[in-house]
C-alpha cells in the first residue's frame, strides 16, 4: 500500500507564536506507528498544502504519482475542501488496476478530538476492500467520488 500526503487540516499543526496553523511536517508516520498497523506501507510526502490553495498542477502531480507507483492499493492524504476536485482529476488520468482513497479530518491530528486517525484506519481498510476506482472516506463513510459532497454547515461528508 503507499500513502501519499498532500497536507490538509490532517497535517496542520498550531503556530504558537501567532495562533495560526501551519505546515511543519507531517503527521502520518506517527500516526501509523500508534495504530499499530500491520499491513506494509509506503510513505510519500508530495507536497503539504492547504486544499484551498491546490492548483491544476498540483492535482497532476498527485495523478503522476499514483499511476508511477508500484502498489495498486493508494491513499491520499487530502484537505476535505477540495477534495472532491482531485478525485476527479485523479479518476480522470488512473490507471486502470487502481484503487485510491483519499482521506482528510476537520480537526487537525495533533489536536484533541481529531478525526484523523479514525479516517486513515477507515481508509487503510477500505483500499483493501474495494474494487479499482477512486473513492472517499471520512466520518466513517466510503463514497464514490462522483456521489459526495461536504457539507460545510455540518462539518462532514455526505452522498450527494
């Protein structure tokens, strides 16, 4: 399996200097070392960045990498507020022996209360599960891309 990280509230961490949250690293690795997971990974960070500030580029380079790795079974680490976009771009250039799930959290790991952890086991399972596409799992759901949306009022992801 390869894990891709993109950045997103999953990877933001708190500035505490002036309030902000930023990018310093990312949080995956340690994520995975305390669910004590047994399946093999690989770990590529490919950029961290706000979802918000995602461009067209950057949605091909986050394509180019799923079809250039060696694994079938791909998660992406994703902001949830255009995580939607780059599932269709990425659904749009994968091969067809695929299987990809991106993930986010509306709370940051580091915080109490995340989400992050519990949608990266989600996602781990599912990718395991499903058959070739490009799908989403977050609050404990798996959708297809093409049928989610987020639901900026509720805070989560819901069919569309």
């Amino acid at each position: 399996m390869r894990i891709l990280i993109t950045g997103g509230t999953l990877d933001k961490q708190y500035n505490p200097l002036n309030g902000s949250l930023v990018f310093n690293d990312s949080s995956v690795a340690d994520m995975l070392n305390q669910s004590r997971h047994t399946v093999d990974t690989e770990l590529d960070v490919l950029m961290l960045k706000d979802s918000l500030e995602m461009t067209d580029e950057d949605r091909l380079i986050i394509s180019k990498a799923c079809n250039e790795c060696d694994e079938s079974q791909i998660i992406i680490t994703h902001g949830t507020d255009t995580m939607v976009e780059s599932a269709k771009v990425i659904a749009g250039q994968l091969a067809s022996n695929k299987t990809v799930v991106l993930l986010g959290a509306m709370v940051p790991y580091q915080f109490k209360g995340s989400d992050a952890l519990f949608n990266l086991g989600c996602a781990m399972t599912a990718v395991q599960l499903l058959p070739t596409g490009v799908y989403i799992t977050m609050n404990g759901q798996v959708f297809d891309y093409r049928e989610v949306e987020k639901n900026r009022s509720l805070g989560q992801f819901v069919k569309a």
